[in-house]
C-alpha cells in the first residue's frame, strides 16, 4: 500500500503489488500477478488517465506468459447490406465499459483493431480452479445489428483463433431506417442498439402537485363518513 500513490487506479495499483513483490521477493510470484491481473484486463499494455478516469483502455496480454491471439470478424448472418461495425467488450455487458476490439477497418485508436492478445488462463491454472478459468465471455453490438453475447473456450498458448461473429439483423434500429415516437424522452436510446443508453419516461407530477392529490384524496375521503 504505501508503494500507492495517493486516489491511486487500478493500474497504480498493479504496478504497486508487482513492485512490492520484486523487492521483498526479488518478483518470484510475478507470473501468478500477472496472470491474475492479466485474465482481469489489468495486462501489460492496460492504462488509466486518472483513478477518475471512466474510459480506461484495458488489456488481456500478459509479459509473464505464452498469451494466445483473437481475431475478430462480423457479418449479418441473413445477408443484409448494412455493413457490420462491431465494437467487442470482454465481459457480459457493454455499458460502462471500453471495447478491446473492433471490425471497423477506419478506426485506428488503442484497441479498436480486430486483433486481441489474451493470456490463456485455462493453461495456466490448476487444480480446483481451472475450469473457472475456462473460457472468456464477451458481448459485441453494431449499428443496425444490436448485441451478441458468445464465449471463447480453452485457448492455448501461442494459439491464434479467428472468431466470427454473427449478427441477426436489428430491424428496430435507426441504423435500418427504424423510428420510435410517443411518451418520454430520448427515444432514440430505444433503437441505437446498445445498452449504454436508455430511454426516459414522462417526468413524475412535482411535489406540489402530489401534496394537492394526497389532499384532495383525504377530503373526498372524510366527506364519505
């Protein structure tokens, strides 16, 4: 802990246990931290701007381990012409989280490529654990396509898997020409495909208005007796 910075990220963090174990232990559990950290998306090339930062680029590859290679690919299983723009997140959820991959050829940021280095944890861990450590889970969503979730199983050291993704067509999307109208705000959080956003509904009577019903209740109510 005192190796921490103050309001310290996740990767101070990482990088605060991994120095500790190198000078009290001269690093001789730097492979187990780094494989932890590493199936968690704390691997070697993970960063955080800040302990505040609500963007931070994760990373499964670790430096301690033989990591295996994803290559991502989508396509519209039915045939449409819509082209299939994936973002991929690792987990089970894309709200709130950075993708570590894409299947858009123009983007060219820190992990919006369709290649992932991840240490393959299943051949790594032992014992009672290692079907825990089986597979990785992931959801991809697209622009006119909405979200797949689909999981990733027994990788192996220095294995490099294609995975395609197929997508149904999302027809309620505005990516498909879909719209949405009547009660509430934000309705095009209904039909952008992706669970990051939400519609609203119509804004509850103020307080005033509520005190006035609860009080018009109770007279209507005593003048019953």
């Amino acid at each position: 802990m005192v190796l921490m910075p103050s309001m310290p990220s996740m990767i101070d963090a990482r990088n605060a246990m991994l120095a500790a174990d190198l000078a009290r232990f001269g690093g001789a559990n730097a492979d187990l931290l780094w494989l932890a950290f590493s199936e968690r998306g704390y691997g070697a090339q993970a960063s955080a701007a800040s302990s505040q930062d609500t963007d931070p680029i994760p990373d499964f590859s670790s430096p301690e381990h033989d990591n295996a290679t994803l290559v991502f690919d989508a396509i519209a299983k039915d045939g449409s012409p819509v082209p299939v723009n994936a973002d991929v997140f690792a987990g089970d959820y894309d709200a709130r989280a950075t993708p570590i991959a894409d299947t858009d050829p123009a983007t060219t940021a820190p992990n919006l490529d369709d290649t992932v280095p991840i240490v393959p944890s299943m051949a790594y861990v032992h014992g009672n654990n290692a079907s825990r450590y089986r597979a990785y889970n992931f959801v991809a969503n697209a622009p006119g396509y909405g979200h797949v979730r689909f999981a990733v199983q027994a990788l192996k050291p220095g294995e490099v898997r294609h995975v395609t993704i197929r997508f149904p067509t999302n027809w309620a999307s505005q990516s498909q020409g879909a719209t949405a109208a009547g009660d509430g705000d934000f309705h095009e959080g209904l039909i952008d495909d992706t669970e990051n956003t939400n519609w609203a509904r119509p804004a509850r009577r103020s307080r005033a208005s509520r005190s006035w019903s609860s009080s018009a209740a109770a007279v209507r109510s005593r003048s019953r007796r």
